[in-house]
C-alpha cells in the first residue's frame, strides 16, 4: 500500500511553529490526507507518550513537531507504508501556561492556547477591577531563559513590555501583544488621590495617568453648593516638602495629591 500524507506543520505563530517543543497533557492534531482512519486529536499522557494506530506507544514530550513527524514517519516506513507523510499540529497547548496576577478578578495559572493575545487572556481572567490602573505589564523572560520569569516584575533576566489598557479597549491592535509561554500579565493598581472640603462624598479615589482636577471632583460626587471653583488647591509632597498648589480644572493630578476645595465667600 501506499500512503500519502503531508509532513508539514500548519503553523502560522510562533507557538505552533514545527520546532514547538511538546509537552505533557498537550493534544496534538495529527492528520492524514489518505488515510482517514490516522487521522484526529492525540492526548500526551503524563509521561510524555501517546498511542498512535499501528505503532503502539510513542515518545513525544521532549521533541519539537517536526521530530515527531520524522520519528512517526520512521516508526510507520518499518513494514507499513512506502513513503508516509503526516501534519502534526497542536490542537490545545496544555503544556504551556501564563499567569496573571494583579488587580484582576480571577488571577491564577492558565493555558496558552494557539496564539493567544493579551486581551484574551484577561477575559479569561474575568477582566480588570475597578482598582486597576490603566496599564498592564507583560513581563517575558529573555530568550532562552524561560525559568527567569517572575510572578512579579524586577529581575534582569526578563523583558517588561507596558501596554496602555484604555488603547487596547479602544481597539488599538498594536496593544493586543501576542503572549508567549511562560509569560506574565501584571495589572498594578491604581494610585490614589484625597478630595476634601466642599465635594459630595470626600475621600481617596483612584486615578489613571492623565486625570484631571476636573476628573478627580467628578469621582468625589462633584462640588457641593458652597464650594469655590475658582480657589481650588492641591497639597502635593515635592522633594520631601509639602506644598500647596493652586490649580486650575484642567490640570492633571498626581498620585498622592489632596485637592482640597474651599468654602465660597458668600
């Protein structure tokens, strides 16, 4: 008889690249153009085997898909078919993972699947809370050295990309960084400001980078009937001093900022 399927890895990412290296509880999609029945879904066990029709018992945890494709055509040449050729993809990457941590309603351990993106994977973290702050940390480890990724960032064997959140849900594609196994998502919290005197509900409110004085009473409930709009100041820490600032609605707040707004003369 003789066999014809294509040895060929359908990879089009960098994680299902022919050189993806297998890995225990990975399903691969192995496919035969000719031979129907060789065709479908290969569970890795935990010992990094799987059984294949006529062979038996492969070794695959350990080797990239194209050495898999090279030993499975070995394996089926020896007495099966004249000139086997197959396509070994990944059907689910259970293998490889990324963590998510931070202001994040569920954060945890999850799996990389196919080509994954960062907006992906903090919907499946069940999205920020409302105490994140505007940006995400995408923390990677150098090349070759994926034990060096840290579940928080700091270290210098790893590489911190900073995507701007508020441009990703506005549909900035360029923001929507493709992950890697291994990596971790790190959403800070937001830093905070005070709002006292003649606002609605004073008290500690996050920011985001660019928030306004004008942004900031708004989070406080707005000004009440007595306050000033026109002496409004802010007491600000400036090189180990405290200083009092006076601002205009428009002017961008600073983290640990007390805006304080006074009562009108009359």
């Amino acid at each position: 008889a003789f066999l014809i399927l294509v040895l060929s890895c359908p990879a089009l990412t960098d994680a299902q690249s022919a050189d993806y290296v297998i890995g225990s509880q990975d399903i691969l999609m192995i496919t035969s153009f000719d031979q129907e029945s060789l065709s479908g879904k290969y569970p890795i066990d935990s010992d990094g085997t799987f059984t294949f029709p006529l062979v038996g018992r492969v070794k695959a945890g350990g080797l990239t898909l194209r050495q898999l494709e090279t030993e499975l055509r070995r394996l089926l040449q020896d007495g099966f078919f004249k000139n086997p050729q197959l396509s070994v993809g990944v059907d689910l990457y259970r293998s490889q993972k990324i963590h998510v941590v931070g202001e994040i309603r569920s954060p945890g351990t999850y799996p990389l699947t196919g080509d994954m993106s960062l907006i992906e994977a903090i919907a499946r973290a069940g999205s920020t809370l409302s105490t994140a702050s505007g940006d995400a940390l995408i923390v990677r480890a150098k090349a070759g050295d994926i034990s060096a990724v840290p579940q928080l960032p700091g270290t210098e064997n790893v590489d911190v990309k900073t995507v701007d959140l508020k441009q990703l849900q506005s549909g900035a594609l360029s923001q929507n960084v493709a992950l890697r196994d291994g990596d971790t998502i790190f959403v800070p919290r937001a830093e905070s400001i005070y709002v006292f005197g003649q606002v609605k509900n004073p008290g500690s409110y996050a920011i985001q980078r660019s928030t306004t004085v004008l942004q900031a009473l708004s989070l406080a409930g707005g000004i009440t009937e007595r306050g000033a709009t026109t002496r409004i100041k802010i007491v600000r820490i400036e090189n180990g001093k405290t200083v009092e600032v006076r601002v205009k609605l428009i002017e961008i707040v600073r983290a640990g900022d007390t805006i304080i707004v006074p009562d009108r003369f009359f």
